[in-house]
C-alpha cells in the first residue's frame, strides 16, 4: 500500500506540475490525425471541477431523466422505446433487461444519496421485472414481453439472467429486502444447474424457456457466431461479484474465482490483449473482430472482480492483464478527439461509430489503469474521454445521451432515448465510478457506504 500510494504521488507531482514525462496525447488510432499542442495541467482544482460536472450530470440529468419520462404510469413498468424527440412507441416490446438495469442504477444511486425518488424508482423496477419478466414455470426471466405483458420471446439467455442478479443483488444491498437476495441466488442456482459448462470450463449462453440447451446459436439473442462469448461472461463475472458482496456463500466465491480465471485465459487473448469476442464451446476462435469498448470495460472489471474473490495471486494477474488492456487500447482505439471507435481487426479500423456505452467505459477503465499504475497518460486519456462526452454525446435539448455519434461529428437520425439497449446503465454507472475515483485521488472519502 505505502508503495503504490507513493507511485501515485510521484505522478500526480509529474501531472501538477507539468514536470518532464507530463502526459503526452493519447495514441491516435490507425488513419486518425495526431493530437496538437501542449498536454493540459490537470491540477486538483480542476480534478474537482471534473467531480461536480459528473455528478451534476448523474443527479440533474441522467437520473432525472428517466425519473420523469420513462415510466409507464398506466400501464406499469417502463416504455418499451422512447424516440430522440421524446415521442413514445406505445407498442414496441419490452426487453427485461430495461428494469434489471434500471433497478441497478436507482439502488445504487439510492445507496449513496438516499433520496425517496430514487427509491421509488428502484422500487418500481423490481416490481416490473419480477412481476412481467419472471417465468413462474421454470424459473429466471423471458427475453421480452409485449407492449401489454405477455411473453413474447421465452428465451432463456444468460446474458439477462446476469443482469437479473446483478439489479436484485444491489436492490437487496440497497434496501435489505431479502426477497430480492432470494430472487438473485435463485437466479445463480439456476446458472450454475443449467449453464456451467463441466468440460471446457465457462457457461453455455442459450436456452429455450424449459432451460434445454438451445444447440443452434443462430437461434439466440447475443451470440450468432458461437456458443461462448465474451459479452456473456464478462457480465456473468459483473453479476457474482455484485452477489458476492451480498451473499458471501463459499460456492460462489470459488465459482467466481474459476470465472475470472476463464476470462484472463480463455476470452482475453495474450499475443494482442484484446478479447476474443466470439468462440467454439473448446473456445477456439471464430472472429478476430476487436471491440474497443469491451476490452476497456474488461480492463476495470477483471480485477475488481478479483479483489472481491480475495486471492492476492489472482488479483496481481488481474491487474497485470487490466493494464496490458487498457495500453492496448489507448493506443489503438482512441480518436484524434479523444473518443473511443467502435470496431477494428488486424487490418485497421472497421467501425468509427464512437457509442455512448464505449465513452463510459473508456473513462473509467483509464482512469482504473491510472490508478493501478500511476501512469499519467491513463488520467489524461480519462479525463478527455469525459470531455469528449460533454462536448458530443450529451443531448443538450432533449435531455440525457445520444446513443452514437459518427466520427465526424453527426448524429445518425435514429437515436431512441429509450429502448431494449439504451437505458441508464453504463452512463449512470461511469458516473458513480469517476464521483468515487476522482473523491479517492483528491483524498476525499466515497459519496456512499463501504462496499
């Protein structure tokens, strides 16, 4: 600890003061003009200007948001899409993974600020999600339901089911209410009786509404290239850390320390640091397709994930592998502008798309590898993935986020505010990240209880 305390002290000294090895622009990616000028001074004034401007965003638009417009007060839960103009599909079908989300951001919003709205919110949620997506039958939740409630595509995936944990175990951490914590270790059991794959280690993603193994890939939501991908685990791994802090149970904690390990050895690929987004159930291969946006949001995850397990030889090889990610992605996926790109493969950029979800998690996973290696470079590339959000993604007129903005700037036409994707997850959640990050770099303490 006196160690790593005194590595960050030395590069905050470097950052302050603009000393030799002050940041230098972070690596532009393949085809994108450089970065001009002098590197700015970020000096702890301007750290807590950072601070306020998040959270002013969290609590006076992205909560507030969804607070007054996504609600469907006649009918109950929330709408199924909302359009960029704030027009309301009443009939588009509703993902479960709206209110799973939404009931994470409002319990841990609730967590740290304690206001009723936010609460009731939360509340809200999980009576949407456990009273309409839960299949009474054969347990976990369906895919979608329609406009009206009824069950529209049964699918059992795990991509929801992990979310379905994650948003109850933190109601329940928010809150105490133990059928929540019920409702999440149902959700886990049912995981690791029908899921868990006993030979080539990892879990199977796809299953129809009885929990058989959907054998067909092409005939789930998440993976039409393979029966593992990266998407599933790294939220699978999200959801039982998240369980974990809840429910210390003996089990899970080794079946989450077998987890993280599949990840570091079997997703993440060592020759490139990026993951394999799509594989073979012995997980060979079947893309070399890059996201930048996963490969960020992996780099901070990983080892959160194991510091939660507790193994000090997992957690050091977590945190050796987080910072290969990040540098690899610094130096291949941010924009002149200091926007993440979507896509590339080994020939180049395949994807310019800079997303909402992929500037969230850029800010915190850089600001994550800052913290594990004092490398002012990381902060810097932090900061600037923030200021990237401010000046391009937030909707100044209508409130909240665009979903995507093109690299040159432009909006593409269709941009709902609410739909099965967009909702206040990754952008509720970098939020509450960088309030904390930046408050521990300032030597403030955290905006909310210990976790």
């Amino acid at each position: 600890m006196i160690v790593r305390l005194a590595l960050l002290l030395t590069a905050w000294s470097a950052v302050v003061c603009g000393a030799a090895g002050s940041p230098q622009a972070a690596a532009p990616a393949a085809g994108s003009a450089p970065a001009s000028g002098p590197a700015p001074v970020v000096d702890p004034v301007r750290l807590r200007d950072y601070r306020a401007r998040i959270e002013h965003e969290l609590r006076g638009d992205i909560l507030s948001f969804w607070l007054e417009h996504a609600r469907d007060r006649e009918h109950g839960g929330f709408y199924g899409e909302i359009g960029r103009d704030l027009r309301v599909r009443s009939k588009a079908p509703r993902g479960a993974l709206i209110p799973a989300r939404v009931l994470w951001t409002y319990s841990a919003a609730y967590r740290r600020y304690r206001d009723p709205a936010y609460l009731e919110m939360a509340r809200w949620a999980f009576d949407d999600l456990v009273t309409h997506f839960w299949d009474q039958g054969s347990g976990g939740l369906f895919w979608s339901i329609t406009a009206d409630g009824k069950p529209l595509q049964t699918a059992k995936e795990l991509y929801i089911e992990s979310f379905g944990i994650y948003g109850l175990s933190e109601y329940y951490r928010a809150t105490g209410d133990q059928a929540a914590l019920q409702r999440a270790i149902d959700l886990y059991r049912l995981i690791e009786t029908h899921c868990r794959d006993r030979v080539h280690g990892g879990y199977f993603e796809g299953f129809k509404q009885d929990w058989t193994l959907q054998t067909n890939p092409r005939r789930t939501h998440m993976n039409e290239m393979g029966p593992n991908s990266q998407n599933a685990h790294l939220h699978l791994m999200e959801a039982y850390t998240n369980l974990l802090r809840a429910w210390p149970d003996p089990e899970l904690r080794r079946n989450l320390q077998d987890l993280v390990q599949v990840v570091m050895t079997r997703i993440l690929n060592p020759a490139n640091h990026h993951l394999w987004l799509f594989q073979d159930a012995d997980w060979t291969p079947r893309t070399n397709t890059i996201s930048f946006g996963h490969d960020i949001e992996l780099s901070w995850l990983l080892p959160e994930s194991a510091e939660v397990v507790g193994d000090p030889a997992q957690i050091a090889q977590a945190k050796a592998a987080a910072l290969a990610t990040a540098r690899a992605t610094l130096a291949e996926g941010v924009d002149a502008d200091g926007g993440l790109l979507s896509e590339a493969d080994p020939k180049g950029l395949t994807d310019t798309t800079k997303e909402w979800w992929q500037q969230c998690e850029a800010t915190t996973g850089f600001c994550n590898a800052y913290q594990l290696s004092g490398d002012p470079r990381y902060l810097r590339a932090s900061l600037r993935s923030w200021d990237f959000i401010e000046n391009h993604v937030l909707d100044r007129k209508n409130g909240e986020w665009f979903r995507a903005v093109s690299r040159d700037g432009s909006i593409p036409r269709y941009q709902p505010k609410v739909s099965f994707w967009k909702c206040p997850y990754h952008n509720g959640r970098v939020c509450m990240e960088m309030i904390d990050r930046l408050g521990a770099l300032l030597g403030t303490p955290p905006t909310e209880p210990a976790r």
